[in-house]
C-alpha cells in the first residue's frame, strides 16, 4: 500500500518536472515581419520557457492575424514536445532598411529590419540558454515589405528590382552568414507568398498594381532559392531549407467557400469567415495551413525528443 503510493506520488513528481524548471530540448530563432510577429519583447520577462514557450506577452500574444498565427500553430501542436521559440519578428521589418528603402523614412531608428533583429539576437540572448546547432532551427521569413514598399513608393518593376537586387537580397545572406558564426547550422528561408492576392492589391485596387507585385515576388523568390543554393555550397556542414509557401495559399485561395470563406479577397477582423484579416494580412485559414506546412519541415530538421 505504502509502496503503491509512493509510486504514484513519484509519477506525479516526475509529470510535474517534465515541464517545471526543466531546460527545454528544441530552439526556434524566428526573424520576420507582421506574418510572424507574436509581440515579443527581447529584453522582458518572462523569456520562454517549457510551461511558457513564446515568453512574453503572454498568451493570447500580439499576432496582426485577428488570432493564432502560423508560429502559434508551430509551437502549440501537440507532436512538438520540448520547443520554445525566440521570436524577434516586428511588423514593417525590411531585410534592410537602407537598402529597400533609401529615400526614407527619416527616422531610420524607428525603422524595424533583419539587421537589428539580429543585432537584438546577438545582444539580448542569455548564455545560459541551452541552444546548440543540433537541437535549434534559425528560420528567416522576409521580403514581404522589402516588394510591397516597392510599389507603395510608386516604382515601376525595373527601378523596385534594382532596389531590391542586388543590395538587399545580399544583406540577407551576410545575415545568415552572422548567424552561422554564432553556431547556427539549420535554417530555414522562407519565400514570400502571393501578396499580389490580397486585397490591397486585387479587388479595390484602382491602381492595378497586382501584376507588379506577381512580377517583383517572383524575381524576389529566385534570388532567394539562388542565394540559398550558394549559401548551402558554401557551407556544407549546414542545412538550409527553402520554404515556398505559394502553393499553400494558392490552394486555400483559389477555393474560398470550401474553406468558409465568400471569396477570396474580403477580409474580417477576427481573422474569420474572410481569408484575410485585413487589407494585407491572412487570417485563420491561411496561417493554420502554413503552419502546418512548417511543422513539417521543422519536425524533419530537429532531433526527436
Ligand atoms: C525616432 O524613433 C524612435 C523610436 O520610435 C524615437 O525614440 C526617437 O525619438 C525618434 N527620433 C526622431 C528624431 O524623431
Ligand atoms: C521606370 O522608372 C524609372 C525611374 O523613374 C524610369 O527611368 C524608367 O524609364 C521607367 N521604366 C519604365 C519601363 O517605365
Ligand atoms: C544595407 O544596405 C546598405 C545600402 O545598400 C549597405 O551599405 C549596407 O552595408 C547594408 N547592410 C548590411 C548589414 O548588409
Ligand atoms: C466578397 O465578399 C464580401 C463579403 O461578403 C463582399 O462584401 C464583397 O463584395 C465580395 N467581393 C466580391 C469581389 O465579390
């Protein structure tokens, strides 16, 4: 009877530190823009943690999707035991700022990219977190802003690509290149989807810009798959994986109703029935699919647990 209830007790004690002040097994280093924001604060508390796997804010977090977004749907699935995920994506963020967008704004310090996100990663995160280049994924999701600025500026196809190629695109690898040095050996690029459907862009757009937007997302993605074909030969010891999430949007897109949806260009603030959030962002659907595509490939790259 004793004996019986001391084993009991001991599976208790052992349920409860599985999570409790346990060091998590699995690292997310995510860098983006309003796609992927969850509100972190670097510099705050609580940071992640097992019980708490996005740290601060707690949940519900800051999405600009009207509800979960696809790091939620990473983080939160039930086949992704032992993973937390540092966060520094910030809405508006550029790859650079300089480069994309030259002629302003003037405050530059006000203007979020992939440099000071790193710059953040670099000076912010404790040595005591236990992240190696096994057991962590650093996964870079940007380009969104760097192509619609573009067009938001009012330049044509030819001036918002010399924007854009070569100086940004190659900024972007001399980033990977910073995390690499710092023992990063797993990474995810992740392509820019086709924003030319949203509906800024498509129902509404008097200006007709959806074709430009289609043209610049498509030179954009090449550069990326070129430069990470380079970056990958250049680093054999590595892994860096292209994610192409077009085909995953294009799908939910081209059948709204089966998904809830009247069609595929209005929006809802919840994030619901509409497939988009608002004029740029998607909503439920579309971030509860990409999601899913990237558990995938991140379930692929990490050791189990
Ligand atoms: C630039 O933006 C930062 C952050 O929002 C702000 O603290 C600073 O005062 C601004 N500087 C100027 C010159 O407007
Ligand atoms: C694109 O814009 C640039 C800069 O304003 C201009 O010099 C060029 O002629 C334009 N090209 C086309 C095809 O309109
Ligand atoms: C950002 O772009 C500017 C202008 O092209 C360039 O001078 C600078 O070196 C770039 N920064 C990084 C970190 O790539
Ligand atoms: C899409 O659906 C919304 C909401 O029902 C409606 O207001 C809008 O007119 C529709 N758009 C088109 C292009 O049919």
């Amino acid at each position: 009877m004793l004996h019986s209830m001391l084993q009991i007790a001991a599976v208790f004690a052992l349920a409860i530190s599985t999570t409790r002040g346990q060091a998590p097994s699995r690292y997310l280093f995510i860098f983006g823009d309003s796609y992927t924001t969850t509100g972190f604060d670097a510099r705050a508390k609580p940071q992640p943690s097992l019980d708490n796997p996005l740290g601060n804010p707690s949940s519900p977090d800051l999405t600009l999707t009207g509800g979960a977004n696809w790091v939620d749907f990473v983080i939160y699935d039930s086949s992704m035991p032992g993973i937390v995920a540092y966060n520094y994506a910030v809405g508006g963020s550029y790859v650079n700022h300089t480069a994309a967008q030259p002629q302003g704004p003037a405050n530059k310090t006000a203007d979020p990219d992939f440099i000071s996100q790193e710059n953040t990663f670099e000076t912010t995160l404790s040595p005591h977190v236990g992240w190696t280049s096994t057991n962590s994924i650093f996964i870079n999701y940007f380009g969104i802003v760097d192509v619609s600025t573009q067009v938001y500026k009012g330049r044509n196809v030819s001036c918002a690509e010399s924007m854009l190629f070569p100086a940004d695109i190659d900024s972007y690898f001399r980033l990977l290149e910073k995390q690499y040095s710092r023992g990063a050996r797993k990474f995810i690029t992740v392509l820019v989807p086709p924003i030319h459907r949203a509906p800024v862009f498509n129902y509404g757009d008097t200006a007709g810009n959806g074709p430009s937007v289609e043209q610049v997302t498509s030179s954009w993605n090449s550069a990326m798959k070129k430069g990470n074909s380079k970056f990958q030969n250049a680093h054999r010891d590595a892994k860096a994986q292209i994610v192409d999430p077009t085909d995953t949007f294009n799908t939910i897109l081209n059948d709204p109703t089966k998904y809830g949806a009247p069609n595929a260009t209005c929006y809802s603030v919840s994030g619901n029935p509409c497939l988009w959030v608002d004029f740029i962002h998607p909503g439920h659907e579309l971030n509860q699919a990409f999601g899913k595509q990237m558990k995938d490939v991140i379930k692929e790259m990490l050791p189990p647990v």
